[in-house]
C-alpha cells in the first residue's frame, strides 16, 4: 500500500506544480506584451512628427500599445522603451520600388523621456546637415548609439561624454558630404566602458598629436576603426599599451608616413589588423609573428614596404587574410609558404600578394595551405612553370597569376579544382597544349583568361569538336593561342556568356549560326586580330549596364557597316573591307556610343549627320576611307571628344568653326585630305590639345601666332606640306612640351628663330608611361625616307622645316636641344656655316642639311655622333677634308657630300693634300680659322720677300750703269768656263 499512496502524493504534487507554472506563465506573458507607458508613447509620437518618412516606415507607430511599433523595443519585466532600431534597411536609398527609405528631418529632444533607453540606431538615413543633438549625452542608460552615415552635420558633441555606460558607439561617415569639420577626440576619454568605436571618415585632424595617447586611456576597447580620419601622425612608440583587449584595429587611409610601429606587435589579442592605403615604408619586422592571434593583416596599397617576406610570418597559423598588394616587395614566396604549411592547423584563406616585385618560382608546398580560397599573385615577376600540387587546392576559388614571366605547360591538375570560379592566367609566356582533361572537375568555373596580347601562338586549344563543358562561363578572354582555324564550337553551350574576346586566336572562319542562336546579350564582343570574313550579321544583341563593347578590328569582314541594339557604348570595326556610306541614321540607331573607329575600310561618301546626335562621343576614328564631302557642323553637340581622327580621305572645304567648341579635344588629325583655306581661329580654345596634325592639305595663310600662345599642351605640331606663308612664329617657342615639329613643304620665309632652344621638350626624356598621350600613328621623314610612327611616339623627337624658302644661318641654339633625333633643313636658302655645338647633340640619328648655301668645313666633331646614321650634306659649299673616325667612318655613300667642289677626303673620291689634324682640346671650328689665317699670313710673307728681293737685286742693276756692266762680264765669264770644263769632260769620256 506504501507504493500506490507514494505515487498519488507525487502525482498530486506534480500537477500543483504544473498549475503554478502556468498562472506564472500567463503573469509574464501578460508583462511581455503589457501596454507601454503612456509618456514614453508620447514621446516617440513626438520623435515622429519631427521626423520625415517618405516611404511610410513608421506607419506602424499608432494605437495603444508603442511596444508593438516597427523598430521599438521594450523592456519584457517592466514596460519600459530600451530599443530604438531605426536603420535604413535599404542604404543605397531605392528598394527598386521608386521609393526612398532615408528618415529624415531632426531629432526630437522628446527621447529624454525615454529614461531607460540603452540602444539608438539612426544610422544610414539622411538627417540633411542637422546638427547631432548635444542632449544625445543625457540619455544615461545609453549603450548603444550608431548615427554612422546619416548625414548630420557638424561637430561631434562633447557632451557624449557623458555616457558613461556607452559600449558601442558608431559615427562613421556621421556628417554630411558638403558639411565635414574637424574634430577633436578629447572628449571620448571619459568613456571607459567603450567596447567598439568607429569614427571611420571623420576628420579628426585636430587630434593628430595625440589620438593616440587619448584612445589608449580606453582599457576595455575591443573594437577601433579610425579609417579615413586623416590623423596623418602615427607614432612609432608607445610607453605602455593599455587596451590590450583589442582585437580589431583599423588605421588604413591616414596619409602614415612611417615604419611599422613597434607597439603594435605587443598586442597579443589582435585578430584583425588593417594599415591600408597609406605611407608605410621600410621591411616587413620578424616582430609580426608576436601577434599569435592575427587572422587579418592587411597592409595594402603603402607602396613603400620593401624587403622580402619574412619566413616568420608563416608562423602566424591562425591567419586567415593577408593583404599586402601594391607595395614593393621583392624576393621569393617559397620561406613564407614553406613556414606556413608547416602548422599543424594552418587556415590561410586569402593570399593576395599582387602588384608587387616578387620572383622566383611557386613552390610545391603551396599545394599543402588546403584552405586557401583566393589566391591572387598577379602583377609580380613570378618565373616558371605552376607546381603540379596547385591541383590539391581544392577549396580555391580564385586564382590570378596573370601579368607575370610565367611559362612551361599548365598542368592537368588544375582540372581537379572543383571549387574554381575564376582563373585569370593572362599575360605569361605558357606554351603547349590543353585540352578537356584541363577542365575535367571545374563545373563551377565562371571566368577564364589565359593568353597575351601578342602575334605570337605557343598554346593549342585541342578540344574535340563534340566536347561539352560542364561549367557555364561568363566570361572568356583567350589571347594568343590557336582556337582555329574554326570558331570554337565548345563555346556551344556557353549560353550565360556576358564578355567574349579571343584575340589572335587564328580563326579563319565565318560566325556561325549556332553562335548567333544562343540568344547572349553581351556586355562585351571582341574578336579582333583573326581572320574572321564574311558579312556580320546585325542580330547580335548586348546589354546597357554597364558599358557594352565591340571589337572586330584586323579581320576580313566586308559588307555594310553593322548595326546593333542601340545599348552599344564602343565599336571598333577598323582595318577590315566593310564598304558603303556610314549609315545616314548611325546617331539615332546607335545613340549610346561613347567611342567610334571605322578607319582602314573601304567606306565612301559623306560624313552624316546624324553623328551629331552621338551627345556622349569622345573617340571619332573615321581615317583611312574613301570619304569625301566637306566636314559637318555639329561639333557644339559632342562636347566631350578628345579623339578626331579624319585623316586619309577625300575630305574637302574648311575647317569648320564649331570644331573649335571641342574644349576636351586632345587629338586633331586631318591630314592627308583636300582641305583647304585658314586654320580658324576659334581651335584657340582647344587648349587641351596634345596633337595637332593638318598636314598635306591645301592650307594658306601665315602660322598662327596663337598655336604658340594658346595650346601649351602641344606635343606634335604637324604642317606639313601645305601652302602657308610667311615666317615661323616666334610664338612656337613657348611650346615647352612639342617633341615632334614637322612645318617643311611650305612656302615660308626667312630666319629660323633663335629662340628654338627654348623648346624644352626636346630635352626632356618620355617614357611608356607617357604613351596615353598619343593617338594613332604619325608619318614623318627620317632616315631619309618617309617613315609611320605609331606605338612609340613618345620616344621620337624630330624637327623638320626642309622644302621652304628660309634663310639666314642655322641657329647654333639647336645645338641645346640634346634629345633631338631627327634634324631635317634641306631645300632651303641657308647660310653661314655648319654650326660646331652640333656635336653635342648626340642623339641625333638624321641629320639633312642639303641643297642650301652653308660654306665652310664640316665640324670634325660630328663624327663623335654615335647615333648618327644617316647624313645628308649635299649640294653646298662646304669646302676642306671630311672628318674621318668614329660614326663618319660608317658613312661610306659618296653621294653625302655631293655637289661640294671644295671637299675632299674619305668617301669621295678626291684627295687631300695637306692633312688637318686639329690639336686636342680645341674647338674645331677654332682650327680651321686658325688654319686659314696661317695660309693668308704664309703667302702674305713669301710675297713681300719676293717683292724686296727681286727690286733689291734689278733695281740696283737698273739704276747704276757700273754695276750693271760689271754683273754682266761676270756671267760670260761663269759660262765661259763652264763651257770648257764639259768639253774637257766629255772629251776624256770618248777616249775611254
């Protein structure tokens, strides 16, 4: 009986038990969703009406209970309002509805009421400017406070000093973008219970001195981002680090100049820490494998961190991000890799190590970091081949190696990497063959490139012509292996592609059907450099966003000129056999396009039209066609063309005022056309030109003055072979930066200015980094023979003035001009003598001086001119010995100096008699006028010696009788005993 009594007390127990838990259920339940209190409704109502609700996010702030309110939150015991959460959910301001979800207005002190708020989120709203509410400090329950960008103005309010239990507090980017101030940072070291702060992109310049010092006074900080803040200071030292919690530390975009601090490296709690997009300079410190805990390290973008990777960083193996792109960082990879894959437990994710200077070859232990997802190495000088163990790799998701000296075959395992997306192996020297096996496992795989940008194939795509991938590219850019000669039919299946570019790929084919029925809207087209032929179909279509592109360039494509949707932003259809006019109604069919070059085809008629209607152009390349007409007015339409390129046509009439409404223009070629006519003087404006190439046309009048003083940007100044007048503008000389002048085939007149030496541009060296300043190529005489330059415009430096009517003596300020290369004066009236300073122009490859009426010696020191190659002295009075030695010596055509009478010596044929051989150390020019007055010295003396001696003797023989008659005796009497003496001698001969 004992038993069943038990076990009913207990029941009886257990269901009392259960019937209080659920009274006091139904008591709490009961307060959680009890009405809130009645002033603190009040008081958000009155929060409300200050606010400005476009999109109606706070429709729900009405009946009784304000705990029910979207983004209000209340206490569960007592009723009370702790939470506002009022971000922006949609902070790039549209949901795609059309309408707009920023709060705005200002902040109602009505909050005050709300006395046990802990946490106000206003943040990514727009507050227009509004000032932060200085009575924000009194809220003293306040936790959590985040106004980050929602465009307050003005100063930080000291009194936030005040929340004294304030743990997270987030004002990045508070202000407004036309409203930032400087701020101090004296205020926050009141607050010792802060966790996390972000001021990331407030100016806190006026803190520069000791931000440092006032942050470290915070013992629990956590969290600090102070991105952006223009603190500009970054001391080196620290006595003693007091927040030793921290474990984020975002510095990056300060404008440091400076090491690495040592500070940082006695933080052993740091997990993330990010100096980007500074100054930082000096080797990465051994000192870096102190922060055990790191898993983030970016120093990106500083530029000046050198050295090579420590191997003691791949200690460091709870690192799961290292970012040290755009720096200068040299040496090999293999001691850091090699330290990492040492870990028993290494989590390396991102490697990102591009932009740099770092050689040598991967190593094979790069195939043991198996949680590496992004492995970006671009832009370095890595060598050889990639190790077969790239293929254990198999959580990469992103390789780049591309634009490095990379070569040898790409290995199959890189097949087995099944979670590639992206594989950018571009501009590398990879040779062999790759076929389906390279692809076996990549059924993720959604970007490919591989190639360079070059004639040369040394990889072969071997795909067989059933071949099915089973990945779905995007995006394909194959440069320089041979995918022909038929169009890639693996591409079949390839329906999701948005860019396409398979450059020097040797396809000698038509565009298949199959192609043009996969329905793609292309963002990008690009097959130049094939051979592609036959008519282009106009059903291709591509997208608007965000710029769509065609490249067709250096094929055999004829027909029509094509003509797509109307979203297409670049066409480039140059060097092909496309014939016909330019559709009439291009503008309107094609209203999108920003860049356009249909040159080297067979295009005739006239200029339409419509191309006014291209508001956006800033690249017009219509040379080398068949075009004729006069040049439209509709240049005010096209403000933004910096590009205009119409040379090579039959383009006839002026040249149009409006042209000079073209402010951005950069580039003018017209020539090789039948203008005609003055350059209008409204080209003034376009001061921004870089090139300015009218040449053989049929233009007339004087050299405007205003080329000199009006377009300093100048670089090639082109006027050749032309009918202008007059003399050269002394204005010309203010173009400091002109390295290219070509006015010969002119009818101009007198002196060349001797100011030239003050064009500056010819001693200045360009370089590859100046080569966007050119457009297109560029014919000029050098060597003799007309010569196109295109690519390497910069390196040419090239005057010419020949075939005109100049006079006077060649201005021996030339000789200043040290990076000339190309001196060309032939055909004209010139005189005096070669000046001697040529010889220090000792870059110069041609120099034509011919068929003027310079006089005098050849300079001996030209021969010291190693560059020299071709020279052309003929048809002169030069007179003397041509110098021998050095660069003469290779100058053997006798033809150099024909039509000098006077010269002598090597090649030529005529001898010299008396061997000039200038002292050491003497101008040359010194001795040879030396020379020539010793000569008229010489016979001045001889000739006064013979004068006095012949009258000395005769003379007297003339005006005394005496002595006139004793000379005369004398004589007989010599001769009459020479006469005995050979007739005794002659005599005694005979007997023998």
């Amino acid at each position: 009986m004992a038993g069943p009594s038990l076990q009913l007390i207990i029941l009886v127990f257990l269901l009392e038990f259960l019937h209080f838990e659920m009274i006091k259920h139904g008591y709490c339940n009961q307060n959680l969703h009890s009405i809130c209190k009645q002033n603190e409704k009040k008081a958000l109502i009155a929060f409300k009406q200050d606010l400005v609700d476009p999109s109606g996010r706070l429709a729900s702030w009405r009946g009784e209970d304000c705990c029910r309110w979207n983004g209000v939150s209340c206490d569960n015991r007592t009723g009370y309002v702790v939470e506002i959460k009022l971000r922006n959910p949609y902070p790039k301001s549209f949901n795609g509805d059309g309408l707009v979800y920023e709060l705005g207005g200002e902040v109602s002190p009505s909050l005050l009421d709300l006395k046990y708020l802990n946490h106000l989120d206003l943040s990514m709203n727009n507050f227009d400017g509004a000032k932060i509410p200085g009575f924000l400090g009194s809220l003293s329950k306040l936790k959590y406070l985040n106004l980050s960008s929602a465009s307050f103005g003005g100063r930080i309010p000291p009194n936030l000093r005040k929340l004294s239990e304030l743990e997270y507090l987030d004002l990045g980017h508070y202000y407004s973008q036309t409203q930032t101030v400087e701020n101090d940072l004296k205020w926050i070291s009141r607050l010792s219970t802060l966790k996390y702060l972000n001021l990331g992109g407030v100016d806190l310049s006026r803190a520069a001195s000791h931000w440092l010092q006032t942050l470290n006074s915070l013992p629990v900080l956590s969290e600090l981002h102070l991105f952006e803040c223009q603190l500009v200071n970054l001391p080196t030292s620290l006595q003693s680090v007091n927040f030793t919690s921290l474990q984020v530390l975002d510095l990056s975009n300060n404008g440091f100049n400076s090491t690495i601090p040592e500070w940082l490296f006695n933080m052993s709690s740091l997990k993330r820490l990010d100096l980007n997009s500074n100054y930082l300079y000096g080797e990465l410190p051994d000192a870096l494998a102190n922060l055990t805990s790191l898993e983030e390290l970016d120093l990106s973008e500083n530029y000046g961190i050198e050295g090579r990777l420590p191997r003691k960083l791949g200690n460091l193996c709870n690192l799961q991000k290292l970012v040290l792109t755009n720096n200068n960082i040299d040496g090999d990879i293999m001691e850091f890799i090699d330290g990492l894959s040492e870990c028993s437990n290494y989590r390396l994710e991102t490697l990102d190590l591009g932009y740099n200077k770092m050689t040598g070859n991967l190593p094979k232990s790069l195939g043991s970091l198996k949680n590496l997802q992004y492995l970006i190495l671009w832009h370095n000088s890595f060598r050889g081949s990639l190790p077969e163990t790239i293929g254990n790799l198999l959580s990469l998701r992103e390789l780049y190696l591309s634009y490095n000296q990379m070569s040898g075959k790409i290995p199959v395992s890189l097949g087995q990497l099944v979670s590639l997306v992206v594989v950018d192996l571009i501009e590398n020297s990879w040779e062999g063959v790759i076929t389906e096996s390279h692809f076996t496992n990549l059924s993720r795989l959604r970007e490919l490139s591989i190639g360079k940008f070059r004639d040369n194939t040394s990889v072969v795509f071997n795909m067989s012509s059933d071949w099915m991938p089973t990945f779905k590219l995007v995006y394909v850019k194959i440069q320089a292996c041979k995918l022909g000669p038929k169009f890639p039919t693996w591409l079949r299946n390839q329906t999701e592609l948005k860019t396409i570019v398979l450059n020097y790929a040797m396809i000698s084919d038509v565009i298949p059907d199959w192609f043009l029925d996969m329905g793609l809207e292309l963002e990008e087209l690009d097959v130049a450099y094939n051979q592609l032929r036959g008519k282009v179909p106009n059903s291709l279509r591509f997208t608007a966003v965000p710029v769509s592109n065609v490249d067709l360039s250096s094929n055999w494509f004829e027909g029509p000129l094509p003509l797509w949707s109307s979203n297409l932003s670049t066409l480039y259809l140059r060097d092909n056999m496309f014939s016909g006019p330019i559709p009439s109604n291009i503008g309107m069919a094609l209203p999108s396009l920003t860049d356009l070059d249909i040159s080297r085809n067979n295009l005739n008629g006239t200029i339409p039209l419509s191309i006014g209607n291209l508001t956006g152009l800033t690249t017009l390349v219509i040379s080398n066609n068949r075009l004729s007409g006069y040049i439209p007015q509709f240049w005010e339409n096209i403000p933004m063309l910096y590009i205009l390129d119409m040379s090579n046509n039959s383009l006839s009439g002026t040249i149009p005022n409006s042209i000079g409404s073209l402010l951005y223009l950069k580039f003018l070629i017209l020539s090789s056309n039948n203008f005609s006519g003055e350059l209008p003087s409204s080209l003034r404006n376009c001061t921004q030109l870089y090139s300015l190439d009218i040449g053989d046309n049929q233009f007339s009048g004087q050299i405007p003055v205003w080329i000199g003083e009006n377009l300093p940007s100048l670089l090639i100044l082109r006027l050749r072979n032309n009918s202008f007048t007059g003399h050269i503008p002394s204005a010309i000389c203010r173009l400091s930066l002109l390295h290219i002048l070509d006015i010969s085939k002119n009818n101009l007149f007198g002196f060349i200015p001797r100011c030239v030496g003050n064009l500056s541009g010819f001693q200045i060296e360009f370089t590859s980094e100046d080569a966007a300043r050119y457009e297109g190529g560029l014919q000029l005489v050098a060597k003799g023979r007309l010569v196109r330059y295109s690519s390497i415009l910069y390196l040419v430096n090239s005057i010419d003035l020949s075939s005109n009517a100049l006079s006077g003596d060649i201005p021996s300020e030339l000789a200043s001009l040290f990076k000339l290369g190309t001196l060309n004066l032939s055909t004209n009236h010139l005189t005096g003598r070669i000046p001697p300073d040529f010889g220090k122009l000792e870059w110069l490859e041609t120099l034509d001086l011919s068929k003027n009426q310079l006089s005098g010696p050849i300079p001996t020191n030209l021969a010291s001119l190693t560059f020299l190659n071709h020279l052309n002295l003929s048809y002169n009075n030069l007179t003397g010995k041509i110098p021998t030695g050095n660069q003469f010596q290779t100058l053997t055509d006798p033809s150099i100096y024909m039509g000098n009478n006077a010269l002598c010596g090597f090649p030529l044929s005529v001898e010299c008699d008396v061997k000039i051989s200038p002292f050491p150390g003497q101008n040359n020019g010194d001795i040879d006028d030396k020379n020539e007055l010793e000569k008229v010295w010489f016979f001045s003396f001889v000739g006064l010696g013979f004068f006095t001696g012949f009258w000395a003797i005769c003379g007297s023989l003339i005006l005394k009788k005496q002595w006139r008659d004793a000379y005369f005796q004398f004589v007989e009497r010599m001769l009459a005993r020479n006469s005995v003496y050979l007739h005794r001698k002659f005599s005694g001969m005979g007997r023998r």
